[in-house]
C-alpha cells in the first residue's frame, strides 16, 4: 500500500467535493484510493521511487474536476433511493393510521349534531388522495434510481426534483390537516387525551421532519460537486 502523500493528497480533495450518504461516499473514496495504491504499487515494481508511482498512478486516474462527477452522481442516486424509499413505505401508511384512528375514535355523541364546514369532507379526501400520490411518486422514484437507472444519464436531476417536490408537498398536508384540525374541533373534544391519537400525530410529524431532512439531503446530493484545493494550495 502507498504511504502518505501524494495519494492521500488526492483523496482528501476527492472527499471535499463530494456530498452525499456518508457510508456510501466512503466507500467510493475507498475504492478510489485502493485503485490509486494497486496503480502506484504497479508503478513501483517498474522502478519507479515512490513519490513519481503515487504521481504517475493520479494522474492516470484522472482530474478530480473530471471524475468527481461521476462520484457525485452515483451519491445524488443513493440519497434519492434513501428518500423514494421513505416516502413510498411512510405517507401511505401514516394516511392508513389515520382512517382508522378516525373510524374508532370515539366521538361524543354531542357532537354528532355539529355541522363540519362545506369544504371540511373534499378537503379530507383531497388529503388521502395527496398522500397516497406521494407514495405512487416514491415508488416510481425507487424505480428510477434503481433498475431504470441505466435509461437515466442524469440521476441528480430526478434526485433534485424528489427534494424540490417533497419541500412544497409536506408544508401542503401539514397545512391542510391543520386547516382540517381546526375545521373539526368541535367534533374532537378529548381527541388531545386519546392515546392513538396522541401516537398517530407524534408519528406524523416525525415523518414529515424524516422527510424535510431526507428532502435536503436531496438538494444537498445533487449540487455539482466544486472545486477542492488541497491543503498545498494544489488543485486536482
């Protein structure tokens, strides 16, 4: 294996362009350096000194500028699969807790008589239809980033665009249920003390932050990667 120096020069600057899933990304800088080291070594068993292998064997490797890209691309996918995943398997499911919480809450029979606004049942439907195209869009993002991603020649993009399209859908349902929440008051008197429900909104509002946070990590993956300049001052 090759010491310090010039290949671990490189790889550090390899790694402050890429963002993305950190066990992927170090496994990418992994085989990057294995692939740089089995290079040098290669060069060595020629006669080559070290310092002239390790140099040799970057660049065959190639530019950071041209191959983090490629680096950065398979990162962008990785991150997009992660969040495609999360929200076929979570919005679904959370939309499937709450009809049922809804069919088993147990509604005060004075509130039977309360007339909901005219806009309070489509605006409900409207929710679970919402929500059940998130999933569809999940799943079709899964798809994409997995055995489609050969037909994909720019995988970040689809990536960016889960990130750009969850950030305006999850503010929408938090938004539409909260309008449903106080369209339905008078109809959930001692809905706050009811335990499913008080276990259905904590889960809803983790996966709505699980997902915010995956979203970002979305937009953050699939940034072009910038120019790193290593610690000498040297650019790849």
């Amino acid at each position: 294996m090759a010491s310090a120096g010039v290949i671990d020069d490189y790889v550090t600057t390899l790694d402050r362009t890429l963002r993305g899933p950190g066990r992927v990304r170090r496994d990418l800088l992994t085989e990057a350096r294995d692939s740089l080291s089995d290079t040098a070594e290669a060069y060595l068993a020629e006669g080559l000194d070290r310092l002239e292998a390790e140099r040799m064997a970057v660049a065959e490797f190639g530019q950071v500028s041209e191959v983090a890209p490629g680096y950065q691309g398979e990162l962008a996918a990785q991150q997009g699969r992660r969040t495609a995943a999360v929200l076929f398997l979570t919005v679904p499911f959370t939309t499937i807790i709450w009809s049922v919480i809804w069919r088993i809450f147990p509604e005060d029979p004075s509130a039977a008589l309360t007339v909901k606004p005219a806009w309070f049942t489509p605006l409900a439907h409207f929710l679970d239809w919402l929500q059940f195209g998130m999933g569809i869009l999940g799943a079709l993002a899964l798809i994409g980033l997995g055995r489609g991603l050969r037909r994909i020649r720019r995988p970040e993009l689809v990536t960016r665009a889960l990130g750009i399209l969850l950030w305006i859908q999850v503010p929408v349902i938090l938004g539409i249920s909260a309008a449903l929440t106080a369209g339905g008051a008078s109809t959930l008197k001692g809905f706050d003390e009811y335990p499913p429900g008080f276990a259905a909104s904590f889960f809803s509002y983790a996966v709505a932050c699980w997902l915010l946070c995956s979203a970002t990590r979305c937009l953050t993956a699939s940034r072009a990667p910038a120019p790193a300049i290593t610690g000498a001052g040297r650019s790849w």
